[in-house]
C-alpha cells in the first residue's frame, strides 16, 4: 500500500469511529415510518492512466507548467510501474503526473 492509501484508510475509519452509537443507544426504527431513500452512491474513482511517454523529467515540467502550478525545477523524477510520474520539485513540491481520460495529462499535487 502506498501513503495516500494509507491516509484514505486512516480517514476513514476516524470518520466511522465519530459520533457513533452502540447498539443499545440507537434509536429503534420502524420500517412503516421510515421514508424511502435513494441508494447512495459512490464517487467513481479517478482512472489513472499512464503519463506520456517521454523522459519523465521533461513530461512532468511540461505538464507541471500546463496545469499552473508552481515548480521552479524539476529535482527528480521517476516512472512507476503504472507509468504514473512522481515528480519533486526544487521547492519542495511533489506531483504525481498522468493521463486522465477525456482530459489529458494532469498533475496532482501530492
């Protein structure tokens, strides 16, 4: 599992661990009062597509300065399996760098 993994995970179980009943506090229901509700649904996860193909120090400056972001020089950057960039900045900035379908190749700070 990666960080953001992690972080997503840790959120969530703080999230379920808040404000939570047991069992015996919880107000009875009755399904006659109980009004119909939709089915929640999910957010569909954002579809990571490998970044472009190139030296992977050049696609994430390039895409870096698309997106607006700040970046005065790319110190390091690195493939993943995945093709996904990992990019660091000389600031301190981190980026991860791929092509999201319908919308090109986008950097994400990190």
């Amino acid at each position: 599992m990666n960080a953001r993994t992690i972080g997503i995970l840790s959120l969530c179980a703080a999230l379920a661990a808040c404000g939570s009943k047991s069992a015996d506090e919880a107000a009875p229901t009755d399904a006659s009062t109980v009004a119909a509700a939709p089915a929640p649904t999910m957010a569909v996860p954002v579809a990571m597509e490998p970044a472009p193909e190139g030296l992977p120090s050049r696609i994430a400056r390039e895409v870096i300065a698309d997106s607006g972001q700040p970046c005065a020089q790319v110190a390091t950057a690195e493939r993943g399996e995945d093709g996904t960039i990992t990019a660091t900045c000389s600031g301190g900035e981190a980026y991860q760098v791929y092509t999201s379908p319908g919308q090109g190749p986008v950097a994400v700070k990190q």
